[in-house]
C-alpha cells in the first residue's frame, strides 16, 4: 500500500514538473523580446570613422529600434561620452539629445540635420552648444572612448522648447519612461580598430 501510494505521488510529481516545463516553455515562445537598437555597428564595436570627426562634417548613424513598450507616445534619444567629465561636473560629454520621436517611429535615417523637421523632432544643445550632432573625437593618441545611444520610450510627449539641454530632458522624462534601449560605441584617433583591439588583448 505505501508504495502505490509512493508510486503515485512520485507521478503526480513528475505530471506537475512537466505541466510547469511545459507552461514556461509556452510563455517563453510567447513573451516579446526585449527593447533593442541597433545601428551600423554593433555594441561595443568601433564606430565607422564616417560618423566621427575623423572626416570633415561627420554625421549621425542610422538608428533602429524593435519591440518598443506598449503604450510609447514619443521617444527621446541622448548620446553621450562615457569617458569624459568636463569641469568636474556629474555630467559627462553630450554628444547628441533628440525628443518627441514619433512612438511610431522605428528608425532614424543617416545624418539627421540640427534644424527642425515637419514631424516634430525636437534637438538639444550638445557640449558645443549646437541643436545637433557633435561627431566623437576624443584626442589623438589617446585611450579610445566609450560612446553610449541611449533610447528611452515615453508615455508622453516632451514639453520643451528646441536648444533645451541634456539636464533639461531627464528633468522633463523623469517618471514617463517605459523603457529604454541602449547601444555602445568605440573611437579612438591615431589608434586603428585592430590595433586598439591587439592592445587590449595584451593587458596583463
């Protein structure tokens, strides 16, 4: 009798686990993937010298995005020098702030001009104080820099006149972000992709 009984625990336990493979199997084929940008390179790779200051005018890349949140509005875009802190300050380099990217969007072309546009983008000062984008360039000779997209999907969108600042837009998304996507570049002058990386990869 004790081991009918054992037996029959033993398969109720086992009909369980598989109902509960099974079941987190199922929600894992059906839950979206995350939200993800991408560009022309990928993350943590060199950035083309086409979109940096290593040619006259270097321009902005194509961005795209997938899967963003349900519920987007708009969506606000800041790109920024890890590596750098001017003046001491919390705040490092701002390279690029865009906002009021229509929550229809999924991309943003190659070279995105500094004045407005018909569809409501609005741009930011950057380190320069220029409504658009300042190419990377780090100094010659130094350790390349770290370059970091971030995309933030809002539930709104932002009020805030063109020529705003970097402070000003995470002041205004301050509670209205869904979500955010981020990709990461590297660049450096004087210093090519695969000598960089032959460099890293002989520290001790």
């Amino acid at each position: 009798m004790r081991m009918t009984l054992l037996n029959v625990l033993l398969a109720a336990t086992s009909l369980l686990l598989g109902a509960q493979r099974l079941a987190a199997q199922q929600q894992a084929v059906a839950a979206p993937p995350d939200f993800q940008m991408t560009s022309v390179y990928h993350d943590e790779d060199w950035i083309p010298v086409q979109y940096t200051c290593g040619v006259p005018d270097g321009s902005s890349p194509l961005l795209q995005w997938t899967t963003a949140p349900q519920g987007t509005v708009s969506f606000g875009l800041i790109f920024h020098d890890t590596d750098t802190a001017p003046g001491r300050s919390a705040m490092d380099v701002t390279h690029w702030i865009l906002w009021n990217i229509p929550g229809s969007a999924t991309q943003l072309p190659a070279g995105v001009q500094p004045n407005g546009s018909p569809d409501g983008i609005q741009r930011g000062k950057n380190i320069r104080g220029v409504n658009g984008y300042q190419p990377p360039c780090p100094a010659v000779g130094a350790r390349p820099h770290h370059y970091v997209l971030e995309l933030y999907a809002l539930d709104t969108k932002i009020d805030l006149p063109a020529g705003s600042s970097r402070a000003d837009l995470l002041k205004a998304m301050d509670g209205h972000v869904l979500g955010k996507a981020s990709l990461v570049g590297i660049f450096g002058q004087g210093i090519d992709d695969k000598t960089w990386r032959w460099s890293i990869a002989k520290l001790p």
